[in-house]
C-alpha cells in the first residue's frame, strides 16, 4: 500500500521528520498515522479474504445443489417406473418435485 510506504519513508529520514516538525507535524503524530494506516491495510487483507472465502462457500454450495437436482431428477425417473403400477403414486412424486 502506498500509504505505509510513504509513512515508512518518511519515519525512516530524519532530514524529513525535521521538515515536518517546522510544518508542526510531531513525529509521534506520523507514528500515530502510520498505524491508523496499518490497521486499515490489514482490514482490507482481512475483507477480501472474506470475500474470497465467501466466493469459494457460495461456488462449492451452487456444485452441491446441481449434484442434488441432478441425483433428484434421477431418482424421481426411477421412482416413476418403479411405481408405474400403482395408480396414486405417481401424482404423489409429481407434488415433490
């Protein structure tokens, strides 16, 4: 992230932290700063995760559920053939599906 970079830059040049002081930015300030900066970094990396993760769930979920409709179709196929003999039974899978 740029931000922290910049923060670490110019935490890391005295030369620039004695600019700042003339600006009346304290040094503990840009500390201060720079951690704020860091917290919102890690936040965003913890997000994205998330996101990535929730992505993964809702993929791995979509595969199940044609697994399922798939197995169901199959099963109501043979279901209806297998009760073909038996009047009612027939109209009861058909209220299943």
């Amino acid at each position: 992230m740029q931000a922290q970079l910049f923060y670490a830059n110019l935490l890391g040049n005295p030369a620039l932290l004695a600019k700042m002081a003339e600006y009346g930015v304290a040094q503990a300030q840009l500390q201060a700063v720079q951690a704020q900066v860091a917290t919102v970094g890690s936040k965003i990396v913890a997000r994205s995760q998330s996101a990535t993760s929730t992505r993964e769930v809702t993929r791995t979920r979509d595969v199940a559920l044609r697994a399922l409709d798939q197995w169901m179709n199959s099963f109501l196929t043979m279901a209806r053939v297998a009760l073909a003999d038996l009047p009612q039974q027939p109209d009861q899978l058909v209220i299943l599906t």
